[in-house]
C-alpha cells in the first residue's frame, strides 16, 4: 500500500494495473489501493504477456474472492 502511496503522490496517476491478479492473496490488495488511492482499476494481468492484459471485472473478482 505504501509503494502505491508514494508513487500517486509522484505523479498523477489515473488508474490501476494490476499485472499480477494470479491468487487473492497478491491481488487482494487491489481493492485497498483502489480506495485509498481514489481511482479506478482498469486493467488485470490474467498472464505472463503483454497480450494477457484484460479489462477488470469488478463482479467477476469478487466471485472469485468468495469462492
């Protein structure tokens, strides 16, 4: 959470990239950061490539975390 504060204060930023979402233990944080920090996660990591990028499914990840 600390990394994340320090770079929002950095430069503007407008979203998040969450480029790891492979467990909820790493990706569970998204959701933190997302409310501290005020802004929208945009886009998802669902592998190792560039091309794995993906928009976030709000509904979908909170499935998952109930799961």
């Amino acid at each position: 959470m600390r990394q994340a504060q320090v770079f929002s204060e950095a430069v503007g930023i407008t979203g998040i990239v969450l480029t790891k979402l492979d467990g909820t233990a790493k990706g569970g944080i998204v959701v933190t950061v997302q409310r501290e920090l005020g802004v929208p996660v945009k886009l998802v990591g669902l592998g190792e490539g560039a091309d794995d990028l993906a928009p976030f499914d709000p509904e979908g990840f909170v499935d998952a975390l109930l799961s």
